[in-house]
C-alpha cells in the first residue's frame, strides 16, 4: 500500500463530508507548502496530519490539521 493509498484508507473512515472538507484541506496546504513532508498519525479517536520540513521537524513550526468526528 502506498502512503498515498494509506491516508485515504484512514480518511475512507469518516462520513464523506467530514473527509471531502478534510482532503480538500490537504491539498491546499500542500500547494501552499510545496517543500514541506506529511507527516500522520492515526489515533483511535481522531487523524492527525502534521506538515514539516525534512530536516529536523522539531526545530521548526509548520501548519497541521486534526480530524475527528
């Protein structure tokens, strides 16, 4: 399964609109943060998803997005 396959498997487990809103969010923080790596952790109540450069992520602030029903 690719890392792309994996976020949707993980998306797939929400209502539709909450993950239509939820893909929508991604994309465009992806086109605003073109350098920047996805970062997610899947958690039993909510989804995670961290955006970060790929030296040393710690060290720097970048967007993130939760998402749970």
């Amino acid at each position: 399964m690719t890392p792309h396959q994996q976020l949707d498997s993980f998306l797939d487990r929400y209502n539709p609109e909450i993950a239509a809103l939820a893909r929508a969010a991604i994309a465009r923080l992806r086109r605003m943060f073109p350098t920047l790596d996805l970062l997610i952790y899947d958690n039993y109540n909510a989804l995670a998803i961290g955006f970060g450069p790929k030296e040393n992520p710690r060290r720097r602030r970048s967007p993130s997005l939760c998402i749970q029903n």
